[in-house]
C-alpha cells in the first residue's frame, strides 16, 4: 500500500492557542479526499503544514514519505485560500510563468480547459468576476501533474450552475495516480467527486473514512453526518 499523507501525533500552536491537536492518519494514493469541518477548525492550517507553508510544533507529518520543504513542492500543486496572483497580467502571461517555474506544467491542459469553460486568454485577471478568477487559478493548480493537489476553499465563489462543471473539469484532468485533497464547506456539491473524508473539529481529528464506508455503515450521505457530528 504506498502512502500519500502520513500524520503522527501533528499538533500545531500559535502562543497559547493549539490549532491543531494530536492529528494521527495515513492516507493512500490515488484518492480525492475531502477536508471537512466548520470555521476555525484547523483545515487551513493542516494544509500549510501539508505545504511546509507551517512548520509542526510537535509530531510528524510526511507526504509521499517526505517531510514537507523543498523537495515536496516539486510534487504538491497548491490553491491557497487567498489569491497570490498579479492581476494586472494576461491569462496567458501567466501561463507563461508557471511554464517557466514549474517543470510539470502542462500548457496545454490549461488552454483546453480555458476553453471549455469559456474563459479568454488574453483578458486581465484584473477586469474578471471572482468566480472567474477562481476558475482560471483552479485551472492552472490543475495543469500541473503533480502527485498531490490541495486546494484550499476552491470553488467557494463560483455559481452553482458551474460547480459540477468545474468538478467534472478537475476529475477528468487529474491521472489516477494522484491524490487531491480538498478543504470545502460546500460538501454537498463536492461529495459526489469524494472517495476519502476528514473531519476535524476545533483542530481535532473527529473521522477519517471512506465515503463507501460512511455509506455503507451509517446509512447517511457525507452532508448528512456532517451536519449531525457538527450540529451547533
Ligand atoms: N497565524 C495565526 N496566529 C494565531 N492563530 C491562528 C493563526 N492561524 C490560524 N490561527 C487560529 O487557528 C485556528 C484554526 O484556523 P484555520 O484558519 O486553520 O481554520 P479553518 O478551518 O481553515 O477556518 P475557515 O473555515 O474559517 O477558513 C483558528 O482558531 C485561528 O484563529
């Protein structure tokens, strides 16, 4: 069984406050894994741990049996919660860029998915809709082939009409091999694409499980115990 994302004992503290708390879990290649759980719980956290963004206060945390630092940034795709982008410049001359900085970026991938979701090359970032922008930042983490891709909130400001598109887009440009894993409050749109869930909660690990086992055992779908393990 090869591992992709390996957890033992992971805490994380700011001062006083412990984000993240006694996080033990594998998790193995190949899945779409959803990063589940209310506001404050620790998901943004766990993902900057995930991309040596954080460092741990205490436990390990590896990925493709690799701590998180230089050499995992060759294999992670990474969409952060925040646009990092300049959004003066052209589709394209991004494009141009990350052809440069990264050496699995695939240029063509991203125009062919630019196309099918009708966005121009040529325009600014800076004159696009957020949901727009989301998409087209989607689309370039997504161009990558990259052995783990996680997105941070990705499709929070795209209309639900587009969502499922979207999704499609992604599930059918990422290889079988690769891992995803997804930090989202919209679990209802996204769980259908699911195989693996977490759930944390004032940054502890609540559930790690299948979605067929969730299904299988519970009898309910990945909203439906969400709803029930974080009811306020
Ligand atoms: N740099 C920081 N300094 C101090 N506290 C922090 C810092 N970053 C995060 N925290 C705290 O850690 C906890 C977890 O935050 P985190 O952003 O990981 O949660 P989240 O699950 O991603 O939340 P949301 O769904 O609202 O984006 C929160 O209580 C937050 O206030």
């Amino acid at each position: 069984m090869s591992i992709i994302l390996e957890c033992n004992s992971l805490t994380k503290a700011f001062g006083k406050k412990r984000a993240l708390s006694d996080i033990s879990l594998n998790i193995e290649k190949g899945k779409i894994i959803g990063l589940l759980g209310p506001n404050g719980s620790g998901k943004t956290t766990f993902i900057k741990l995930l991309n040596g963004l954080l460092t741990p206060t205490s436990g390990e945390i590896r990925v493709s049996g690799i701590q998180p630092g230089i050499e995992t940034k060759k294999i992670i795709s990474y969409l952060p919660e925040k646009t990092y982008l300049n959004d003066w410049m052209r589709v394209h001359q991004i494009i141009e860029l990350f052809c440069d900085f990264y050496e699995d970026f695939k240029p063509e991938k991203a125009y062919d998915m630019l196309k099918r979701l009708n966005i121009n090359s040529n325009d600014r970032l800076k004159t696009m809709s957020k949901g727009t922008k989301e998409k087209v930042q989607l689309i370039l983490v997504m161009s990558r082939e990259a052995e783990l891709y996680l997105l941070d909130e990705p499709i929070g400001g795209v209309d639900p009409a587009a969502r499922d598109y979207i999704l499609e887009t992604i599930i059918n440009n990422y290889s079988a091999n690769s891992s995803i894993i997804i930090s989202t409050h919209l679990i209802s749109d996204i769980e259908k694409v699911l195989d693996h869930v977490i759930f944390i909660k004032d940054g502890q690990l609540v559930l790690t499980s299948s979605v067929d086992e969730i299904r299988e055992e519970n009898g309910k779908s990945v909203d439906g115990l969400f709803k029930e393990v974080f009811k306020c």
